[in-house]
C-alpha cells in the first residue's frame, strides 16, 4: 500500500496511508551530475546543475542522485504520485511542485538510514499540473543542503495502467525475536514479483508500512516497537504486493517470537494413579504455553491403553476434554501436542477405573485371655479385605530352663483371605511354661497394606 498527503500545501512528517494502484512511471532518475540529456525511463525531466551549500560545520555535502515519480493516473486529478528521492543517508528531503498552486511534500527516509527517501501525494483539481513546470528537489544534512531542478514530463497518454501479469506472492516470513518488547525491531521479508509496490501491516497496531524491494522479487519492511504499542506473538501480520489494479496478500505463517520452549499441561484428570467409579469417565486437561506461541489444537493426539480417542476428544487451544463409557481395569493415557512453533508436549499417566478397595483392616481373634496351655495347637482366626494376600508370622521367646531364654522363628506363612475376607493361622507351642508368642500379620492389595499383632502367654 502507499501512503498520500491530504493538503495541497505540505506533507505531515508522519503521513496517513491508503491503497493504491501502483504506478506508470512519470518521471526519470537522473544523477545530479549528468548532462540534462541523460535521461532513465519514460518522461522528458531535465535536471538543471545548479546546487548550492549553506554555511556550517565541515560535514559532507549531502548528494542526489535521482528523483523517481510514478502514478497511477498520469497527472489527472485524483491521480497517486510516488516520489522517491536517492541520496545521501540520514538527511531531511523535500520536493516542490510549482503548480498553479504550489505543492510542497516531505519525503521519509524509508527504511532509516537506506538514503532512499518516499513520500506520496494525491493530486488535486486546484494544484492544475502541467507538462514543463518545474520540480525542485532539497536534500539537507546538518546546515548543508543541496538542491537539484527538474521538470514535469510529458507522458503518453492518461489512464489506468493495465493490470500486471504474474502478480504473486512466493513467501512471506519474519526473523523471529526472543521478547516484544519496546525498542525490538521486526524484519519482515517477501519474495514475489519484481517490480511491484510492498508493503505490510500489524494487525490492530500499524498498517501499510513500506517495504523496499532490496533485490529484484525480494522485498523488506522494518517496524520497531514503541513503548504503546499493544502486540502479542498472535497478532497477525499481512504483506501486499501491488501492481497496476491488481494486488496480493499474504499471512505471515510462522509466530512473531523466536519460541523454544513446550508446553505444559496442568489439572489433569483423572490425577495420577487416582482410581474412579467404573462408568462414564472424564479425561481432562488445561494447556499452558506461558509467553510462547500457544498449543496449536490441531496437534493435539490423545490415546487410551494405545487406542486412540482423539476423535471423540474436545480439544481447543487451552483445553482437551475426552468423555467414555470405561470398563474396570488399569489405564494409561498418552497425550501429545505441539506449540505454533513446533516445541512438542509429551506426557502419559495411569489411573484406575473400578470399585474403591476394600478396607483391609486386619482384625485377629486368639484364645481366650491371649493364654495358650502349650500342649494343643494355636489357632488364630483373622478377618481382612476379600482376596487380599496375608503374610503371617510367628516368633517365640521359649523359656528352656530358669532364666534362660531362646529366641525362635516358628511360622513364616503366605496365605489368602477368602471371598469374605476371612483366614486362620496356626502353630505349634514349643516352649516351657513362660514361654511368649509373637504373632504378625500384613495384608495387602491394590497396592495398600494394614497389618495387626498379637501377643500370647503360655501357662
């Protein structure tokens, strides 16, 4: 797009832009110190040599080394004039139109620094532009200025230009910054078409900014963040290419900032290792790509057991949520997704879906009093969770003679609790009267244990 000057007097030094057709080219460039013959392009402008220098430091002159102006109109009122003015970096150019009214515009080093200098100007009925009246361009530098003379040319014949042919757009791509922050510069490239008119735009930020075509089909642009602007990696950015009445557009594909960094995901349920009621079952989960790029929902891939479900899955940037009608049983979730910049999340976990375990809670009822006669078997009777596995153990502190003691391990059993939870243990006193016996039971299932002791007296 191009950008035009709404008063007929002087151009603004930041100047409203517009679309428009690019250009039939009016003028020619010419090197400030050729003859006024040499002329480049369509057009009869002549440069008169004439240049003058203010007083001041001894810095370089500023130099010009061509005026180009194009339009979409030839000089029919309402037609676009592009001026470009090539010269000495870094200067303040102008350019005046003595017209019936004279026209004064400002042009803009575009990119800063490039010496290339731009500006556009919609003419008017009243600025009565003519064949033969004189153009002159200022370049200043400091307090040194030089000035060079054309004229308006002749051209052959008024009108729209036709559209151009082959008016493309091959790619269009940005070099990726680590941070949006005030002071960062965005570089963004094109490649289509020679010869066109480029330009981009940030959506809800700024729009039509110039790109210069650096080599013939390749285009830049240049912006850089001030301190209110509002831009996020997500805001879209849009190049144009015109040509004549034509024009094309393209998205940038690729995100604003350089991102390395996957995403995370968060709440997830069920939670690791949690069992659920058997039924509908709800698997779940929140995104998070702080500062990044964002999940891109069409990466997400979610499997149940290695069955994938991601069809029956609702996904958004933020979020996937997957609802199932889950037999019992152990299951293992594998969720995959990618950022826009390609960083990939992995992430599994286990739950369980069944009934809640049994309560194992291992209760043991011995004779009576705890006292056994020594002569007869011990039985032990124990209640626990259905199914769950026991492991019993009996030691005895044996009383041999008087005082002396022995220590002696008499059970060492594995054993299973019934459909109702129900086992028995038994063993065979081997000691004196005195004689003590310690009785240790550990049930366990699902991962769970309890367990429960028992102390008996032999008399």
């Amino acid at each position: 797009m191009s950008h035009r000057f709404t008063t007929s007097t002087s151009a603004s030094a930041a100047p409203r832009w517009r679309a428009s057709a690019t250009a039939l080219q009016l003028a020619a460039a010419l090197v400030a110190q050729a003859p006024a013959t040499a002329l480049v392009g369509v057009g009869a402008l002549a440069l008169a040599p004439a240049a003058y220098a203010q007083r001041g430091p001894a810095v370089a002159q500023p130099q010009i080394d061509r005026l180009e102006v194009t339009s979409d109109a030839d000089l029919a009122p309402g037609a676009e004039l592009e001026l470009r003015l090539f010269g000495t970096p870094r200067g303040n150019a102008s350019v005046r139109i003595s017209g019936a009214k004279p026209i004064n515009v400002v042009l803009k080093e575009s990119p800063a620094g490039s010496g290339e200098y731009v500006a556009y100007y919609t003419v008017k009925r009243a600025d009565g532009l003519a064949v033969g009246q004189a153009v002159r361009a200022t370049l200043r530098r400091g307090k040194l200025a030089t000035v060079a003379n054309y004229s308006v040319p002749a051209v052959a014949g008024a009108g729209t230009p036709p559209p151009a042919a082959g008016l493309r757009i091959d790619s269009f791509t940005a070099a990726p910054v680590t941070r949006l922050l005030p002071g960062t510069e965005l570089v963004v490239t094109a490649q289509g078409m020679p010869r066109a008119r480029g330009s981009f735009e940030i959506g809800g930020l700024a729009s039509d900014i110039p790109m210069r075509e650096v080599r013939p089909g390749v285009y830049e642009g240049r912006y850089t963040l001030r301190r209110e602007d509002r831009i996020t990696a997500a805001s879209p950015v849009v190049a144009s290419l015109r040509s004549g009445n034509q024009v094309v557009r393209a998205n940038l594909a690729q995100p604003l900032v350089g991102d390395t960094t996957a995403p995370t995901v968060v709440n997830l349920a069920p939670r690791e290792s949690e069992r659920v009621p058997p039924g509908v079952v709800y698997v779940s989960g929140n995104f998070e790509d702080r500062r990044g790029t964002g999940v891109d929902p069409r990466s997400v891939r979610l499997a149940l057991n290695g069955r994938d479900v991601t069809g029956d899955t609702q996904i958004t940037a933020q979020s996937f949520s997957y609802r199932g009608q889950l037999p019992p049983g152990a299951y293992t979730a594998q969720l995959v997704a990618r950022d826009g910049a390609g960083n990939e999340l992995r992430r599994d976990w286990r739950f369980d879906v069944g009934a809640a375990p049994a309560v194992l809670d291992v209760q043991l009822t011995g004779p009576v009093g705890d006292v056994v006669d020594g002569r007869n078997p011990v039985v032990i009777r124990g209640r626990t969770a259905p199914g769950a596995t026991v492991q019993a153990r009996v030691t005895g502190l044996l009383q041999v003679a008087g005082p002396i003691g022995l220590e002696q391990e008499l059970l060492n059993q594995t054993l299973t609790a019934d459909g109702a939870g129900n086992f028995t243990v038994q063993f065979q006193p081997a000691g004196a009267p005195g004689s003590r016996y310690d009785v240790h039971v550990v049930s366990r299932r699902d991962g769970r244990s309890d367990e429960a002791r028992l102390r008996l007296t032999q008399r």
